[in-house]
C-alpha cells in the first residue's frame, strides 16, 4: 500500500500516519520522490487499509501497490532513483562506467589497471577481494589482503570502489573499504545476505542471477530495500541459455523491464554476458541503446595472465577504444557520460 503525503507535510503528521499504520501491522518506508513523497506501507498479514487513513492531516490518497515488489515498483516512486557514491552517480540522465579487473590479483596489477580505467573516462574501480568460484580449486581472491590493495587505489586515483561480499559475516569489513557493496550472482537470492547489506547505508549493486526472472531479481532487490536500505543498482550480466558460443545470454529485454518496472537504476555487464573481450564492445552499445544507465567493465593490464577471467577481460587500449565509442554514442540518445569531478 502507498499513502501519497502532501509535500509539505509536517513530522508530527508523518509520526501519527506512521502510528496507525504500525497498528495494523504494516511496516513503513518513508521515500522522497521529486514530485511526492510517500510512505511504502508493507507486510502485513491483513490487507485492509485503516478507515480513518484517508482523512488524516497530510494524506492525500491511499493506493494499493499490484506488484509483487513494493518498494521497487514505480507505483511507489515514479521518477528515478540516483544512487552517488564518491566519484560514482548512477541514474539521473547520465552514463557512468565502473572498470577494472575481476579479481585483485596484486598490488601492482591494481594499481596500474585503476590509472588506466581513471585515464580513460571510468568513475568507479571494480575488483574482488573476495571471489566465489565454480571451482573450489580456482583463485578465491586475496581476501583482506586485496581490500587493502583497493583502499590504496582509491586513495592514489580518486576513483570509488566496487568490490564484493559472499558471506553475511564479511559485510561490515568489506563496507570499511566498498563505497559500493556488491552482491554476485551467485548470490542474487542469498537472503541472509541480502538482509544483512540492506542493513548498511551504502550503496548495493545486484546482479541478476545465473537463471533468474526479471521479477525474481526485482524481488532480491525488495529484500535489500525492505531492510531500510533504498540505495541499489541493478545489474544485467547475461543469463544461462542453451547458447554455447557465448559465456551468458545478455537479456536486453531485461533492461528496459526493469527501467519500466522499477524506480532503481541500472546498469550492463557485457563481459561476463559475452565471455569474450571481442563481444564487450557491441554488447556495451546494446545496453545503453536499451536504456541502461551504466557499464560495468573488465579491465586487465594483461589479460593472458590474469587469474580470473582473462579471456573476457579488455585490455587498457581496448578500454580506451569502448569509451570512445561510447560517449560518439551517447548524444544520440540524449545522455552524458559522467565524469564525476575526477581529473
């Protein structure tokens, strides 16, 4: 259910709104819109709406929300979501580009591929301290070792970081050093997981899951939010098909499902969608044709060593070339790359 406040409305309105519906067995989630603000009503077990709500001081209308996904949907929040961390905006009418390698492998390979993708128009530093692996014998990433090498890349480039969490233990070390958290796919449906970071006050990125729909993803994202934490970016990266020539299947549909479902911005992953760095340029244009608001992008200073990953990695150059080509792009539909102050 959505109560529609008048945007003037004063604190001791919203309170006494609020006390009625907790009465009732609704929880509250207070969301400032552009044009409204509302409190998301969810979680009862009796649907009924209050009879004196609607003539409360402050109450404009009462709705009730059809989707599955309450906070998520645009029936809450009709204008978009602008989630900024550091050097990072993503939604809002611009283009953000968040890169690097999969997994820190060292200091110096962090380094060096965080100066190139700042070089070459990136706001965000990408990387995995922490890896989940298909196979229990394959690099699991450097652990804590790796979130100190990141702090020192954004220390040195100014660059926000996005590294990822796997275990609902791990997430308040890992948000010492993430200015956004990110959950894999993998773990798209990891409930205590997604509890636990919708706990924090920082940013989450979600991926869409290996074989999820676009309403289970939608609905991992209302965990997070139901939590308290409204600060999520979707992440298309391609589901599994019955395509072999290709790492993943890059659901394009998907995207412009969720821009027209959901309030929350969202953003591509053409290299893990194509498996090759050769596809991540067409993929990347596909995506923002598509609606995405960003790119997260596989940057490796060489590829052919690198531990995780390498064969869908771009090299610096290559990075250089996709952006290039990106922002030709972005005017024709009416968007900017972001730049977000870093010189």
């Amino acid at each position: 259910m959505i109560v529609v406040m008048d945007l003037e409305v004063g604190e001791k309105e919203l309170q006494a709104v609020e006390r009625v519906l907790h009465e009732y067995g609704y929880s509250c989630h207070l969301i400032r819109g552009e044009k409204r603000l509302v409190i998301g009503a969810v979680g009862a077990k009796q649907t009924e709406v209050p009879p004196a709500l609607e003539t409360m001081p402050g109450v404009e209308k009462v709705l009730q929300v059809m989707q599955p996904f309450k906070l998520v949907s645009r029936e809450v929040k009709p204008d978009d979501t602008v989630v900024e961390a550091g050097t990072l905006r993503v939604g809002g009418g611009v283009v953000s580009v968040l890169a690097g390698p999969c997994a820190v492998e060292s200091r110096t390979q962090l380094l060096d591929a965080a100066r190139a993708v700042k070089a070459f128009g990136a706001t965000a530093l990408r990387g995995g301290a922490f890896k989940p692996r298909t196979s229990p014998y394959a690099f699991q990433g450097l652990l804590e070792e790796g979130l100190v090498y990141l702090q020192e890349a954004r220390e040195k480039t100014g660059l926000a970081v996005v590294t990822e969490v796997i275990n609902p233990v791990d997430v308040e070390l890992v948000a010492e050093t993430a200015d956004v958290v990110q959950i894999g796919a993998r773990n798209m449906q990891n409930f205590p997981l997604l509890k636990e970071v919708g706990q924090l006050r920082k940013p989450v990125l979600l991926k869409r899951g290996l074989s999820a729909t676009v309403e289970e993803w939608l609905m991992a994202a209302e965990y997070i939010m139901s939590e308290g934490n409204y600060q999520v970016i979707l992440c298309e990266r391609g589901i599994r098909t019955f395509e072999t020539y290709t790492r993943n299947t890059l659901d394009v549909s998907a995207i412009v499902l969720a821009k027209q479902l959901s309030h929350l911005p969202v953003i591509a992953d053409p290299s893990h969608a194509g498996g090759h760095w050769r596809l991540v340029k067409p993929l990347a244009l596909a995506s923002l044709a598509a609606g995405a608001d960003g790119l997260i992008v596989e940057v490796h200073p060489d590829p052919a060593r690198a531990l995780c990953d390498g064969k869908q990695s771009l090299t610096p150059e290559h990075f250089a070339e996709l952006m290039v080509y990106v922002e030709k792009f972005l005017p024709v539909l009416g968007k900017k790359l972001w730049h977000g102050g870093v010189k």
